[in-house]
C-alpha cells in the first residue's frame, strides 16, 4: 500500500492506495471519532461494495443511505434524502460520514457532511478512477444547478481518502476512459514528462494493469496534493485543475446532466483548450494534436457535440465559478506542461476557438 498526505497544517490527511482497503479497518479508525456512521452510496455501488464496508465496520453503529445512481441526482432534492436518513437515525455531532462511491457519492457526502450540524467527519472511499485521482482529494463538495455545474458547495476537507484499486475491476469501460481524462488532465498542466509515461502505458491502463494503475493514481494524487497544498481553495494555481472544464461544464449542461460524463465532456472541452491555445500561439499545431491523440486512446470523445451553436457555449460559459467581475476566464496552455488561467485573450480568439469545426480537424488528424 502506498501513502500520501494532504499537508493543510491542522487540517492535513492520509490518502491510503492499495487493493482491499476496504477491509482494513484500522485504515478507518483512526477518523472516526464517535461510535455512528452513515455510508452514503448508490444502487449501483452498494450491490457491489456495501456489504464488504458493513462487515469492516461492524462495531460501529452504522447507517447505510443508498442513493440513486446517476449526475442528474445531483440535486437538493437528493441532499434531503441524506439528511432525512441522518436525523431519522438521530446522527449526532461526533457522526462520521463515509463517501463510498464515484465523484457524484463524494460531491454530495461531502457538502452532507459540511452542513449536517455545521459540519460532522466525513471520510472519502472513492470507487471510480476519477474520483480516485481527482475529485475525491481536495475538499470539493457540491451539487449542480440547472444553470451550472457544480455551483452549491463548499470547501470542506475529508479526514482521510483511502483508494481501494480493486474496485476498478468492477469498473465499466466507459466510466474507466472518463477517469482517464483528469489522468492526462495532470500532464498537460504540470507535468510534460508524465506525458510521455501515459502515452506508453495507456494500454496497460485500460487493461486494468494493477501495477500501472496503482503508479498513475499515486502520481495524480501527489499532483493533486501539490496543488491543494498550496491553494486550497482555489484563488490562484489550484484553478489550473479546471483545464477543459469551463468549455466541458457547458457541454454537461446543455446536454443534460449524465448525458456525457463529466470526464467525456472534460476530454472535448480539453481539446478546445489546446485549440484555443494553438490560436494564441502558445501551442503548435502538433502539440494540439499530441494532445487529442492521448486523449483519443484512452476511449475519449475528442468532438465537442456538433449540436451545440457558438451561441449555447457561450450562455453556458457565462455562469461558471472562473468567471470575475463578469470577465470570463480559461485555463490555457503556454506550453505542454504549463498551464494559466487569464482572462486577457481576443474575442474574436475565442469566437474561433467556439466555431472550429472539431470533427473535420480530428477527421484530418486521423488521415496522416
């Protein structure tokens, strides 16, 4: 078993990686305080892992609340039920919250957790290969609005992440290359070398390789722990993360909610990105095209969806936490393996950028 650590002074935490951590109780004990738990989960998680938790922790008083599956569950109305469950089964203030699940089970776990009496324990069991690498680490907790993604949370830091990797091999293909996304998401932004190493080791990735995935978590971990270390709440360099997420966040949205998965839509808003900082000149032309050809072969869309206008980008990009003193903001590339966040770039760079015709550019890319 690997581990790392979060370093937030007093509020620092563990991030534990290895197969069967869910049956290792004393990598929960030491973050439970009281003698409740509440498992938050979903109908497609809990056949799957529940009843292996339950056995860990079978001292404790436990409550499971077994959510549906699903982005479009992202709700209050969803938030209610863990609340309900909470104060039902008369959860007090030294409760422990544990997110077993997706990025979905932990967004909102975690924002239960940040407001259950102002504030209980939480701990975060990430069960997807995009939770485990990104949004679990961090202290991001939130639900979406049909206006945005995301846009209801908090700040609010888990007591401990323990990533149990044989829970990928439940995994479904499709949910594995949406994890992929933030995977190659850390290289783009600070870390060429990492590139290279994904580039050779993708198809072991997708073979569920235990030892390549365990290498690329721990490394995205560390990256995320780097950046979380020193902007925890996303002021400065921590917002470099987003990289693909502005133009990908208004895909979720004018699609619906679980239409594209949040990875998929991240995958498509990062090759705008790279187009977008071919345009400023940072990137050349094959650069951009290294970077969709990683991202093709890990199973990613790589064409944003054909119906969306210049127009529907827009209004959507428009209601997005990046954006100050009504100045919209991108994460951009300077160079591969250097990201920045501006918001000093031409409109009419960016009007092009929303009006490339993406399935004719990666048409070509695919003929040489």
């Amino acid at each position: 078993m690997q581990t790392l650590r979060v370093d937030l002074g007093e509020r620092s935490y563990p991030i534990h990686i290895g197969a069967d951590v869910l049956a290792r109780v004393e990598l929960f004990t030491p973050h439970i305080a009281g003698r409740q738990v509440a498992i938050v989960t979903n109908t497609t998680v809990a056949p799957l892992y529940l009843q292996r938790l339950l056995q860990t922790l079978a001292d404790y008083q436990v409550t499971p609340i077994i959510l549906a599956d699903g982005e479009v569950f992202k709700t209050w109305e969803t938030l209610q039920t863990i609340f309900d469950a909470l104060l039902t089964a008369r959860h007090d203030r030294s409760t422990t919250v544990i997110a077993l699940g997706g990025g979905v089970i932990g967004d909102m776990a975690g924002f239960a957790a940040a407001c259950y009496q102002r504030g209980v324990d939480f701990i975060q069991v990430p069960t997807t290969l995009l939770s485990q690498v990104d949004s679990s680490v961090g202290g991001k907790t939130g639900i979406n609005h049909p206006l945005g993604k995301n846009m209801v949370g908090a700040f609010y830091q888990p007591k401990a992440v323990l990533i149990d990797t044989s829970s990928l091999t439940t995994l479904p293909a499709r949910e594995l290359s949406a994890g992929m996304a933030e995977v190659i998401k850390y290289g783009l932004i600070c870390d060429a070398p990492f590139l290279d190493w994904l580039e050779r080791h993708m198809p072991a990735l997708l073979a569920l390789d235990p030892k390549a995935l365990t290498e690329v978590i721990e490394h995205s971990c560390a990256a995320k722990a780097r950046v979380v270390k020193a902007d925890e709440r996303e002021t400065g360099v921590r917002a470099t993360l987003n990289l693909g997420h502005t133009f990908g966040h208004a895909i979720e949205t004018h699609m619906g909610y679980g239409v594209w998965l949040h990875g998929e839509a991240v995958a498509a808003g990062t090759v705008m990105a790279l187009e977008m900082s071919r345009r400023l000149g940072w990137l050349t032309c094959a650069e951009r095209d290294r970077g969709i050809r990683l991202l093709q072969s890990a199973g990613l869309p790589v064409v944003p969806p054909t119906s969306m206008s210049v127009a529907d980008f827009r209004n959507h990009m428009a209601v997005d936490k990046k954006v100050l003193a009504g100045r919209l903001r991108l994460v951009l590339l300077t160079q591969m393996g250097a990201a920045v966040v501006t918001g000093d770039f031409p409109e009419e760079i960016l009007e092009a950028t929303l009006a490339t015709d993406y399935r004719a550019l990666v048409a070509q890319l695919n003929e040489q």
